[in-house]
C-alpha cells in the first residue's frame, strides 16, 4: 500500500485547520418499554448514575449493545466492537454492518420502544441533525468532554464529532496504468468502466461527501453542490462512473479499480489488500481537498441505555481513540490526547499527511448538499 499525496501532503497543522473547520455541525412498540424508566435512560453524565463503577454494573446487567451499520473495515470498528466486548460483559449486536447513515436513522426512528432498537448511532452531520430534529438523541457528556473542541460538540450534548478524514482517490495500481490524482483526472479516456463510490450519495455520507468534493473541484462551493452533480453526470456520459458500491470485496475482485472515498477507509483497504497482491495507491485530490467528521449520540430510545452510555465512554477513552487511530482516522481528541501523552505515537505517525487548507461545511451547508444530491442524483447518473 502506499499513500501517494501530489501537491497536497497532510501536515500535522492540517490536522488542527480539519479540527477548527469541523464547526457546527417495522412498527413501534410503547416507548416506556426497554429499561426507559430507567435511571440509566436519564443519566446525562456518568456522574448521575454514581460514578463509571455504577455505570459499568448498570451495563453489564443490561448485557447488551444495539448498534447499526458498523462496518468492520470502517475506520477500526472492527476492533472497536472487539475490544468493547472483551472489557465488558456485554454483547455486541452490529446490525447490517455493510448499511449506511439513513439506514441507521430509518432503524432509529421507527423501533421506538422496541428491544431492537438502535442503542448508539454514528451518522454523518446532516443525518445526526436530522436525529436531532426528530427527538431521538438523548444529552449526554462522556468524560472527555470539556477535551471536545467547542466547534467539534453541540452546546446540548446531544451529539459530538467522533473520527474524522478526507476525501480521498484510492486507485489499484496493478490494474491501472496512470493512477489518478485528481477530479479532473477522472474524466480521463482511460477509467472508462473504473471510478465508483462507497455508496447512494443519497443514503451515504461518504458517497455525499466525495459529490461535495467533486463540486469543489469543478469550481462550485459549499453552498452549491451543482457542479458535484454536474461533473458524475458527465463521468457517467464518458462511460468512466461504476455504479457499483466500492467495498473491499469489489476492489479485491477488480469491479472497482478506482473508488473516491474517506483517506482512512481507503488506507485501510490498502493495508488488508497488500498481502494479497494488491498495491492499493491513495491520494487526497488537491482540486477537492475536503474535510469531514462523523458523530455520534445515544439514542433517547435506547431499549440499553446503559450500555449505550458505556459504549460512548469507551469511544472517547484514550483506548478508543487510539483504535481510531490505528484505523487511520483522527479522533475528536487527538490534540488533547498528544499534549498529556496519551496517543499511540506510532499511529500518529501513520496518519497521512497534507499540506493547505481543506474545506468542511457547517450542519446548514451539508443538508442544503444533501438535498441537492437528493433531488439531482438519478437524473445525473441514469
């Protein structure tokens, strides 16, 4: 694997200008039942139950996590989930791992009450706000909190940044000749039948955002994601978009020999496809250098609310971001955790590097996008 930076290599200042941009932002069953009335389902703190001993005793009698759409491959969660489940006494139910943003709010919104609702949802900004207009976040503070950027947590706590990266172009370089180091490369005769997303940019924040980065690419703006359309419509006119979902599988199998998706995933493919022959090249394109965290937030409906809370608390720890880390993503924490010591320095030094200044829109400009993509994305591609 190598990660390729032409005119745009991530520098460790890059990291603190993505932390300052970040800025913003079946049927149901009687919402009382799964442990609401709980003093859990209440706590806004792990203070309000006693401390994290009563947290952890509270989960651990729960015994267990709803979570949705947690890709193993995706940033670490993989070892996230493992390494939850080997410090607790609790099983880790991941529902449709391969699933997307939408479909974990869909699971959220309509399981109100139900014991298979979702515990603890991670969603791209507009999806997490749509949340939060629906009521179903629940406030809560994980001990890191005051370590939290202003500009990376809402003022509520309703929600918080979690892993962040860019938006990146990971090529096979063994299937292709010239691997691509920018939008504008894309359209180029030679990918016909070879550029994909990791997704429906409708349903998927990483799909929606490499739309948003094309459109900063083609001269557009975070208030207009036009030209992002524009440009996979003349991608598919030249034959060269794959409407194939890019996931390890399709890359191994060459379906997908060039896919725009997050840096992290991205390295994280290369590193799992080296040994089995595939030299996975990543670059951040310097024409859409654009920049992006995930959140994450308890469900109000959690049927485990305990549990829900501990998992968050193990996601801010020091032993969480760290496995974000070592997945190539930069954790909401990363400049705190550099300063007192407690970052794997090894896995700092991993994280790609890039030079200028990347481009991350407010909760306002990313729903705007979304809509826009909503409304445009059929008629670009059929």
């Amino acid at each position: 694997m190598k990660a390729h930076h032409p005119r745009r290599v991530l520098t460790a200042a890059a990291l603190v200008g993505l932390t300052a941009l970040v800025a913003t932002g079946c049927g149901s069953a009687p919402d009382n039942a799964g442990g609401q009335n709980s003093k859990a389902a209440k706590a806004e703190s792990a203070a309000d139950l006693g401390g994290m001993e009563e947290l952890v005793a509270a989960a651990e009698k729960e015994g267990k996590l709803n979570v949705y759409a947690l890709a193993p491959d995706w940033a670490n969660y993989g070892e996230m989930i493992a390494a939850f489940e080997k410090k607790y006494a609790i099983e880790v139910n991941n529902e449709d791992p391969g699933g997307s943003s939408q479909g974990a709010l869909n699971a959220a919104a309509k399981r109100k009450g139900q014991e298979r609702a979702v515990d603890a949802l991670d969603l791209g900004t507009s999806y997490m706000q749509e949340a939060k207009k629906q009521g179903l976040l629940a406030p809560y503070k994980v001990k890191g909190w005051g370590d939290i950027p202003d500009a990376q947590k809402q003022p509520d706590a309703s929600f918080m940044n979690n892993y962040g990266g860019y938006i990146s172009i990971g090529c096979d370089a063994k299937a292709v000749k010239n691997c691509p180091e920018t939008y504008r490369d894309l359209l180029k005769p030679e990918y016909r039948n070879k550029v994909a997303l990791n997704g429906d940019p409708t349903e998927s924040s990483s799909a929606l955002a490499a739309v948003i980065a094309a459109s900063l690419a083609a001269g557009g703006s975070l208030d207009d994601a036009q030209p992002g359309l524009d440009f996979f419509q003349e991608l598919r006119k030249k034959g060269n978009f794959v409407p194939a979902k890019s996931t390890l599988a399709t890359i191994q199998q060459g379906e997908t020999p060039i896919s725009i998706d997050w840096d992290y995933l991205n390295l994280g493919y290369g590193q799992k496809l080296e040994p089995k022959g595939v030299d996975w090249q990543v670059v951040v394109p310097a024409d859409g250098l654009y920049a992006r965290y995930y959140n994450q937030g308890v469900n109000k409906y959690a049927p485990h609310p305990a549990a829900a809370r501990l998992w968050l608390e193990f996601i801010y720890s020091p032993e969480g971001q760290n496995i974000w880390l070592k997945g190539f993503s930069r954790p909401a924490l990363l400049e705190a955790m550099k300063k007192d010591g407690t970052a794997d320095k090894a896995a700092v030094a991993r994280i790609p590097e890039v030079h200028g200044t990347p481009q991350a829109p407010t909760a306002e400009q990313e729903a705007k996008a979304k809509e826009t993509v909503v409304q445009g994305w059929g008629k670009a591609v059929s």
